[in-house]
C-alpha cells in the first residue's frame, strides 16, 4: 500500500543554484520524475535552453547573467500557477539576483543549493566548458574568472560530490513534504 504525503506546496517554484557541473540539470530531471510519481505537474525550466532558445542577446557577462534571471523569474512568476511544481536549474552565481527571483516569486520560492565544491565540477566537466575557460575561450567563467557566491539561506542544500543522485533528490522530496512511503 502506497501512503502518500504532501505538505501542499502547489505552485512552488525550486530554484536551484551550483556551479556548471554540479548537477543541477540531472538532479532537477531525478527530481520531476519523483514528483510526477506524485501526481504532481512539474515543469523544467533550464537556464542553459532559455539562454539558447529564448535569451540569445545576453552574453555571460555579470549584467547579463541578472539580466537572464531575471527573465526566467518573470517566466516563472507567469506559469506558477499552471503546475505544482516548476524546477529551475541554473546557475544563478549571485546573491542579489537570487534575492531579486526570491522577491519576485514570493512565498512559493524555494533555493535549492547544489553543492559539489570546484575541483568536482572541474573534474566532470561533461560539456568542455572549464577546459575553455582555463585556456580564455570563454571569458567570465563563472567558478574560474567570475566568483560564485554561495547562498547565504537556502531553504535546501545536497552535496552531490558526496551523495548519488537519489539520495539527493531524496533530501529534497524529504524537504519539500513530497514523500511516498511504501508499506
């Protein structure tokens, strides 16, 4: 017998933050698959397809960086209401444009801090992006050239040099009252 429990977080909008290989993208996928066992509407915004689809115009420059999310905070706040919950991997590498999405979105936002430390995102570097940014073919790296500010109080914070993936997409459901316990 299945129990289901839920703290009814209906259109709550999980903004996840981390480095470029942390994890964002595969722990928000683990994440919605868990939620839609749930009979929850889940929604994926991915910053990496709003910029490459949507936001072509802005650079990765720090001013573009707010400026994009920015936007995806103002897409968020649009749809909300349409899904339980909508998952935002990005890397949102600053605090006041956090705070900003934060104050845009309201009560229904929740960070979510994806936490793998440098040198692990630097070792999985699946995609080539640090190896270009240490040889300058990308300028403003965040994590190399441009710091990234860790949250000051996220709601939710998984280590995933340290946990696999269902054992941070656990922590999660665990945090946001979406568990199901089999009996």
């Amino acid at each position: 017998m299945e129990v289901r429990y839920s703290s009814n977080n209906m259109g709550k909008v999980i903004w996840f933050c981390g480095l470029s290989g942390s994890g964002k993208t595969t722990i928000a996928s683990g994440l919605k698959r868990e939620l839609k066992k749930n009979h929850r509407t889940v929604k994926i915004i991915d910053g990496d397809d709003v910029r490459d689809k949507l936001h072509k115009h802005l650079s990765f420059t720090p001013d573009d960086i707010r400026e994009n999310n920015r936007l995806i905070s103002i897409m968020c706040q649009d749809m909300k209401d349409n899904y339980d919950y909508i998952l935002v991997p990005v890397i949102a590498p600053f605090q006041d444009a956090r705070n900003s999405a934060r104050k845009k979105i309201g009560a229904d936002f929740i960070e979510l801090f994806i936490n793998a430390g440098l040198d692990e995102c630097i070792r999985r570097d699946e995609k080539g992006y640090y190896k270009k940014a240490f040889n300058k073919d990308i300028r403003g790296f965040i994590g190399i050239e441009t710091p990234f500010e860790p949250p000051i109080k996220a709601e939710i914070m998984v280590d995933t040099k340290a946990d696999k993936v269902s054992e941070s997409v656990h922590k999660i459901l665990v945090a946001i009252g979406e568990m199901i316990i089999h009996e």
